[in-house]
C-alpha cells in the first residue's frame, strides 16, 4: 500500500496558518507524525491559504523537505497553478520525486500538465473525469480513465508513474459510487501488464458521515480487494493503516508472521 499523507492540507486551521504566517514548526510536527505513522508520499495542498500559490507551494515543500526525504505530491484543482509550480519546486528540490495531484481526463488539462510530468521526471494522478464533470456511471468512469492512461503513455510516462483515481464521494450522497469506484478498478486495471496505479481519496468518502473512522477503514479494506494500491489518508490513524497492511497480508502481498505489523513498520524503518 502506497499511502500518501493527506494531513499537509490548508483545509486543516492549523496548517492555513502555518503557511500564511510561514510557521515551519507545525508543517515539521505534522510532517514527523506522518512519516512515523508510515506515509510514503506526502501529499501537499494549499487549501484557502493567502498570497502566490506557487510561492506558497515552494515554501510548503522546502518545508517539508526539511524533515523528510519523501516524495512530495503537489495538491491542487488549478492546472495552471500545478504547471507553474511543479517545475519551480523541482528547481528547488532537484533529488526529491514529485507527483502531481491532479489531472482530469479533459483534453485541455491533460495536454496542459501530462508534459509537465514528463519533463520534471513526475508521477501523476489522473482524476477518471472530463469537462463534463464526475461521471454518475461506470462506462464513463472507465473510459476517462483509459484515455488519461494512453496519453500518458505517449508522452512516456512509464505506468508505474501513473495513478488513476476513481474519484469516490461521500456515501450518504451517492450511495451507489462506492461500488462504481471498486468496479472501475477492476476494468482499469487490464489496460497494460504491469497496470498503472489506483489511488482514491479516502476521507471523501465518509465526508459528513457520523461514523467516519470506521467507513473510512471498512472501505479502504474493500478497495483493496478490488485492487487498490495507493490512497490519500491519515497516516497517523494507527487503526487505518493495520487495517490495510492486514488487507494485503491476507491477500497475499506480504507473507505472514505473527508480527507482520511489527515487519512492516521495520521493513519501512519506523
């Protein structure tokens, strides 16, 4: 499981004002419980903040730079903002990977960001939605992702660079998506042999909900039998992430042992 921390987010109180105000000492506190809880990627959004968000991008990935050699994924709906900022915080920070989060399945935002990857060497998530906006069906699901792959592809960006996101939303509004979303993995997942990686946001689905913790880890354990690989979550839910290493270990990713949580934190170094 590739788990991209979703807590250095400007939609957090606490993280808006640390990059309005440039406190590094919160984005370094948080950043330290993300890697301890065993994020791979940290996943860096701006959310409402003040000021340039490209300025605000470099200085929020120096930031959390400084604490970790993680590759950094730049969060953002703003194509134009993720074109200009992507190179500047390669510039910035030349041997960390970057990911850009995210590109939707519209022609105009794919040829706008996917040479943008390829030429800074990054990963990219492709959203599974075009102009028209999420798809309320699983055809269109399946086939926006198709085409955001084969222009990846074309531009030669490697599949392992490659991250499709099924866009899950809330439950207690769409009820039917959470099985759309798992269904559209499965199709997606034989367009190349190795396949590209599936990512889903994982709080957006118990967004509003009561129970939002425990809809949270039940369904990130279905997305992974489905063929989830990767999610945008909190690292630091301890609860959240055994219950994923546990998914894998019973589907045969790792091999079991009595301490396999134990061989997993040691197998990362936390």
């Amino acid at each position: 499981m590739i788990i991209f921390s979703e807590r250095i987010n400007g939609m957090y109180r606490d993280v808006r004002r640390a990059i309005n105000d440039r406190e590094k000492s919160v984005v370094h506190q948080l950043t330290k419980e993300q890697v301890a809880g065993g994020a791979d990627v940290m996943d860096v959004n701006l959310g409402p903040t003040k000021g340039d968000p490209v300025e605000n991008f470099v200085w929020l990935a120096q930031t959390v730079s400084e604490v970790t050699d993680l590759p950094i994924s730049l969060d953002s709906a703003k194509p134009k903002v993720l074109a200009e900022a992507v190179p500047r915080v390669k510039e910035a920070l030349p041997g960390t990977k970057l990911v850009i989060n995210s590109s939707t399945a519209a022609a105009d935002c794919m040829e706008k960001l996917i040479p943008v990857a390829a030429a800074a060497e990054a990963s990219i998530i492709g959203l599974t939605m075009d102009q028209e906006g999420v798809p309320g069906n699983l055809a269109k699901r399946a086939e926006c992702g198709a085409a955001f792959f084969m222009m990846a592809m074309e531009n030669g960006i490697l599949p392992d660079d490659v991250y499709l996101d099924p866009i899950i939303l809330p439950v207690n509004v769409a009820p039917k998506q959470p099985g759309n979303v798992m269904e559209a993995i499965r199709q997606l997942a034989i367009l190349s042999d190795p396949p590209p990686h599936f990512i889903i946001g994982l709080s957006n689905v118990s967004q509003n909900c009561l129970m939002r913790h425990l809809i949270n880890r039940t369904y990130l354990v279905m997305c992974i039998t489905a063929g989830l690989d990767s999610a945008i979550m909190d690292a630091a839910d301890k609860e959240l992430v055994e219950a994923a290493i546990s998914a894998e270990v019973l589907l045969e990713k790792y091999l079991y042992s009595d301490d396999y949580l134990k061989a997993w934190r040691m197998q990362k170094g936390i």
